[in-house]
C-alpha cells in the first residue's frame, strides 16, 4: 500500500523535479527489443499482487524495474525478481531513468493525485508510459499528461484491463453489430465494501472517493454499452460512514446519464456494498453481464430475441498480462493504442460532472 509518508515524500518532490528530454536519435538507432522493460512505480497491493505476476507471464514485456520510498520493498523485490541495483529507483532518483536504457515503459501504479507528476516526468525522460485508472483527479491533469506524452514523442496508455479481456471484448461487439437492437437502457454496478479506514482512498487529498476507483468501471459499463458519450446526468451521493467518509468524500455515488441517441444509464458505485453487473435493454433483446468488471469469472448472456452465452474462463492476473503485452506490442509495432490517454480524459470529465451534480442537486450538461 503507498504509505501517507510516501505521499508525502513523493510530491515534496515536484519542485525539484529536473527535466529532461528524450534522445530521438539513439532511440533510433537502438537495436529492436524482443520485449519491453516495465518500471513500476509505487509498490502497494495491485502492482505487488497482480502486475508483478502477471510480468512473469508476459510475452511482450518483462519486469525491468521498481521505484519504491520504502527501502524494506525494494530489498525484497530485488531478491524476489533479481532486479539488479542499477533499476530500483526512489521517488528523489526517480528521474535518472532516463539514462537507463533497461527500462522502456515507465508503469505508474500511485494514488491518483500523484499520476500528472509522474506521468509527465517518465514522459520526459523519455519513456512510454502505463498508467493505473482513474487516470487522474482533474481533466485538466489528464490533458497535461496526455500533451506531454505527444511532445516527447512518447505513447500513453491507461490501464483499463477490461478492455483487453475476451468477454468484454465480445460484449461490445455484439452490441455494436446489433445484437439486441438499437440501446435504449442501460443499468451498471461497481461495488464492494471497503472495511478500510486509513487508505487512500478514504483521503480526498489523494484521490479517494469511490467515484474515482470502482465508479470509472460503471461509467465505461454505459459508455461501451451506448457507444456514446453522455450529453447531461444527475448525480447524488451519500456515505453510511461519515466519520471515515467525510468532507465530500463518497462512500457510495449514483448517476443517471442521458445519451444523444435517446438511450438513458444509471450507474451506481460503492465501498459500502457488494455489487458488479451490467445489463442492457435493446428493442431486440437483452444483456445481462455479472460479475462484469472482477478480476476473474467475468460471463454473460443474451435473452429476447438474441440469445448466447458469452464465458471465457480465465484466472487472475489474465487480464494484467493481456493487457501489458498488448499495450508493449503496439508499442514495438507503433500503432495505436487500445486505450488511449483521451479515453481517460472522456471517463474523468464524466466523474468531475457526477460530483458537481451531486453538490449542486442539478442536472449538468456535458459538451
């Protein structure tokens, strides 16, 4: 988990923070890699649980190197993955990866208010870069990010790992043929309880909020299902907990979105409850995904006049190791990415809209 002092310790940082630009001509003239080498930075549960072992599974891409402010993880990690000395980095090194040509993908793995700093300095040192969802607090961070990433001339890609997994994949293409009809409703859930009281994302300074973390999922449930952006929503928020959800903080976020075509979405996130499903009404048939964004198990099915299962199992970390090699892939054969940066942008100008009609009690209209 990244620590408060790490927190801390890492954003002190920004005004010392030296700059740097990509070599593009010994770039060029670098023999092509075989696989690309991964830098993650920030060493909590989800690089330590999922990334990191997906990296071993991977085909494109490979575990090249660590940032870390906890000097205990990073002896571990070296020992755990022999990385060797001159590619473990702390947040006040963080910059000489730049002349570190083990490391190619620069894997931003922080609490969200870190992601625009870090982001823009890997970008800087010239390195591609992943970078964990939300993809930032702030649509204005997400453009900068975006912007440095084009003028270093590096790729970009958020880590939306649904996006690279077969169920979902099939999902949204049988929406988009017609399966069930033209879309007219669309209801989605990202929950589970956080028993948690001291994390970060039970501190707003960092990012926390539930909207951000589990609410991107129910937003990209109606923005896939729809293939629209939404045009104006409602929101409303509330917290069962206001001694650990408190100062705006939200526990658990509703919404409902209306999109150009006429479909209409409700979307509901929580840390106070368990739920996870999809399900989506067309005037030939239905969707029904559940569980629809877990790390495994991920099915659905087709009723009405369409019919069909969709189900390929798979186990944890699938999903991490389909997305890192295809992202390194179309890296090494410059082509676009899955999932851009802009797709970032689109979910977080959704989340700041939720929040401001969650404070407001009014309906807020999105160009």
């Amino acid at each position: 988990m990244t620590t408060r002092r790490d927190f801390l310790q890492a954003t002190a940082l920004t005004s010392a923070v030296a700059t740097f630009s990509p070599n593009t001509l010994l770039a060029a003239t670098r023999p092509a890699k075989d696989r690309l080498g991964v830098a993650l930075v920030g060493l909590g549960y989800y690089s330590t649980d999922l990334l990191a072992p997906a990296l071993q599974k991977t085909k494109k891409c490979y575990l090249a190197g660590i940032v870390t402010g906890t000097p205990a993880k990073a002896e571990k990690w070296k020992k755990q993955y022999n990385i060797p000395d001159k590619n473990i980095y702390s947040y006040q090194t963080f910059d000489q990866i730049a002349n570190n040509p083990d490391i190619d993908v620069v894997y931003v793995v922080l609490p969200p208010s870190m992601h625009e700093e870090y982001v823009v300095r890997a970008a800087k040192a010239g390195k591609h870069v992943w970078v964990e969802k939300p993809m930032a607090v702030t649509a204005k961070e997400c453009q900068n990010m975006i912007d440095a990433c084009a003028k270093n001339k590096r790729s970009l890609a958020v880590g939306y790992r649904l996006h690279h997994e077969p169920n979902t994949q099939e999902y949204v293409k049988a929406l988009r043929d017609g399966k069930i009809g033209k879309i007219q409703m669309v209801s989605c859930s990202a929950a589970y309880f956080d028993a948690r009281t001291d994390h970060w994302k039970q501190k707003k300074e960092m990012g926390g909020g539930v909207m951000y973390d589990m609410g991107v999922y129910a937003i990209q449930g109606a923005r896939l299902a729809t293939s629209e952006e939404p045009i104006s929503l409602t929101a409303q928020q509330y917290t069962t907990r206001p001694d650990v959800y408190k100062n705006g903080l939200d526990e658990t976020s509703m919404a409902q979105l209306v999109f150009p075509s006429g479909a209409r979405a409700t979307i509901q996130t929580s840390y106070g409850m368990n739920m996870n499903y999809l399900h989506v009404t067309g005037d030939k048939g239905t969707l029904h995904m559940e569980p629809y964004s877990a790390y495994n198990g991920v099915k659905g099915e087709f009723t009405g006049r369409a019919s069909g299962k969709i189900d390929h199992p798979y186990e944890t970390p699938w999903q991490q190791t389909l997305q890192m090699d295809h992202d390194a892939e179309s890296i090494m054969q410059n082509k676009p990415m899955l999932v851009p940066g802009e797709e970032g942008l689109r979910d977080i100008r959704v989340v700041e809209a939720i929040y401001e009609a969650a404070r407001t009690g009014r309906s807020v209209k999105l160009s």
